[in-house]
C-alpha cells in the first residue's frame, strides 16, 4: 500500500482558504437564490409573503457580499486551483478586498435587529413561517434554517483573520507574498475589530431591552453611554424573605431583580460596598444611599473566592465611573460624610431611640418608593 503524500502547511492552508470560500459562497448563493428571490418574486406578482422593506430588514445588504464573494472565490481559484505553485501570492486579493469589507460592517451593525425582525415575523406572519418551512426543506439547505445562513456573513471576516495569519506563518520573510499578507492581514483585522466593536454595541443594546421588558421596569435603560458589565445570581440575606437575587452590574447602576421582578436600583456613584455579618460566612453588604432614604442589602456568596470575585468587581466598576465623571466624587463624598454621620448618631442613641428612628425613616422611605404589584416592584428616586 502506497503511503499518503502529505501535503505542505502553506499549500494545505492555501487549500482551505479556497474550500471555505466555495463553501461559504455556495451558502449565500442558496438564501439568495431560495430566500430572497422568491421573496421577491411573491410581491412583484402580488403574492406577497412579507413586505420590500421586510425583506431588506431581515436580509440586509446579503447581496451585495454574495457579488464581492464571488468575485474573490473567481480569483481564488485562479491562484490557488488552477495556478497553485509555493510561489504563488494572494495577498494582493485581500488587499484588493479589504475597500468593500465595509458592506460587512454595515451588515454587522443592524445584524442584531434584523435577527430580531425574523423572529418577529416568524411568530406573527403563519404565512412566511409556512414559507421558511417550506425552503428550509430543501436539499440545498443541508438541513440549515435561515438564521445560521444568515449568522455567516458575520462569522466570515473573523475567519479571514485567523487563514490569514495562519497562511503569513507558513510563508518566509523572503516570499513575495510575505509583505502583500501583511499588509493585508492587517487591513482586514481592523474591519473585524469595527465588526466586533459593532456586535457587542449592539448585543449589548438588546440585552438592556430584555432586562427592561423582562422586569418590567421603564426607566429608559437603553442609552448610548450604557453598558450591561455583568450579571449573575447571589443569595440575598438578613431579611424577612432571604433568597437568590440577581445583580446586574451595569458602568453608572446595580439593578435588582428578585423572582424576576424588579426589587431595587441605584446609581453606580452613591454604592458603598461593606463587610458582611458574622453570622453569615462569605458575605457582603452593598448600601444604596439617595438623597432622603437608604438600602442596604446583604449578600452572602457561596465561597470567599466568589465574595471577593463580587467585591472586587463592583468596586473597580465604581472606581472606573468615577475617573470618567469626577464630578460625581462630590455627590459621593457627601453621601459618605451624610452616612458617617448617621452612624456616630446612632451609635450614641439608646436602643428605643433608635428603633423609632429607624420607624421614622422607614415612614419617610415609603413616600420616595412607588410600590406596585403587592410591593415586590420598588422604583426608588436617585
């Protein structure tokens, strides 16, 4: 038996750059071809499954790239089917390339929505859901639905990345095509990192929609400058109804949810992180000071490794919002300055005194919360 030649690392990855691009170029071809099309087709004969402009919200510029793809497969196989040698360059294509990658970005940037927009049309049009059935039955699809057809434009570029340093390792500093790869490469790295940038903008603003709607709560959550940092659940303690209870860790806010509904919020700039209690291993006490009233919430973690994981991440987040608005330092130097007061005159009071002190503020608390739904949903002032 004849062993199997196996083949050089440059000419194997040259190889895959040409397969991965008939492949994906095959792709684009089918939902143009059995998506788009008849789309198409269905309104210009008045058969129409979902709008012009329907089909432009949820396919987007598809088109477009499926034109600049198979220009590039065209001479891909020219270089690399038909005329493949170890000398052989295809920098210069990616050069060529990188000018029209920005129709990517622009079908990166609304790519998000327009998943959503399918979604939607998917649960109230039984007319097109009959349709993508229908197409999705097809041999072509290779059993596919339209979403990961349509996830692949985004996934393309970052794969341009990665072949093409791949490719630049396995070709010598003296090739000719070394310097045309790297040129290349780079151009095509900086339409992935837009790309990136604009995915995460963008998955961002959608999950700040779902945490609104999810707890109910309209306060305008969306807002350019906002990010969604982190999120996880944590035992809340020291309380009438000790349970888990969501944080959302956002850049200026800490929301609360507790059995999905909205329990509590503050301004990132007025949390005061604190020691926990004794009696509860592993915990730690976030007060939420406003202007008339203050929480606090004790939170008991399941390891000191996870307490300190919490602490420290909401503390560098406090600390990031304040370089970035040193005006708000003021704000909470004076709740400080209000709540070291609040201690020293407590600590001098008697214990009725100060159980009616607490029965006061608690008075005064409730005209700054509007309380809803048996008192589980609580927007507080800040």
């Amino acid at each position: 038996f004849g062993q199997r030649v196996r083949m050089p690392a440059r000419d194997s990855i040259a190889k895959e750059i040409l397969q991965t691009e008939e492949s994906y170029v095959a792709a684009l071809s089918t939902v143009v071809n059995f998506f788009v099309a008849p789309l198409k087709q269905a309104v210009e004969h008045k058969k129409t499954i979902i709008s012009s402009e329907d089909i432009v919200k949820i396919f987007s510029n598809l088109e477009l790239l499926l034109g600049i793809n198979q220009e590039l497969l065209s001479n891909l196989r020219e270089r690399i089917g038909v005329n493949w040698s170890d000398a052989q360059c295809i920098g210069s294509l990616f050069i060529e390339l990188s000018p029209f990658l920005k129709n990517y970005a622009q079908y990166c940037n609304v790519f998000t929505e327009s998943n959503q927009f399918l979604l939607e049309c998917m649960e109230n049009n039984p007319k097109f859901k009959r349709f993508l059935r229908k197409q999705q039955k097809r041999p072509e699809c290779k059993s596919l639905d339209l979403e990961s057809f349509l996830i692949m434009p985004v996934q393309r570029v970052p794969r341009y990345v990665l072949l093409l340093k791949d490719f630049l390792r396995h070709t010598d500093i003296s090739h000719p095509d070394h310097s045309p790869l790297t040129q290349a490469l780079a151009q095509v790295e900086l339409v992935a990192a837009s790309i990136n940038k604009s995915l995460s903008i963008y998955q961002n603003r959608a999950k700040l929609v779902f945490i609104e709607q999810e707890l109910n709560i309209q306060i305008g959550l969306v807002q350019p400058h906002r990010e969604l940092l982190r999120e996880g659940t944590i035992q809340r303690v020291s309380c009438r109804k000790p349970g888990s209870v969501k944080i959302y860790v956002l850049n200026d806010m800490i929301i609360l949810s507790e059995d999905g509904l909205y329990l509590d919020r503050s301004a990132i700039q007025v949390v005061y992180l604190m020691d926990g209690e004794p009696e509860h291993p592993f915990s730690f006490k976030l007060y939420c000071p406003t202007a008339t009233s203050s929480t606090d919430f004790v939170f008991a973690a399941s390891s000191e490794e996870e307490r300190q994981e919490w602490w420290t991440f909401i503390e560098n987040t406090i600390n990031a919002y304040l370089r970035v608005k040193p005006s708000a330092l003021l704000q909470r130097d004076k709740l400080l300055q209000k709540l070291e007061a609040k201690r020293s005159e407590e600590a001098s009071m008697s214990p009725v005194e100060r159980r009616r002190k607490q029965r006061e503020e608690k008075k005064q608390d409730k005209k700054v919360k509007l309380t809803r739904d048996d008192s589980k949903f609580q927007t507080i002032r800040f």
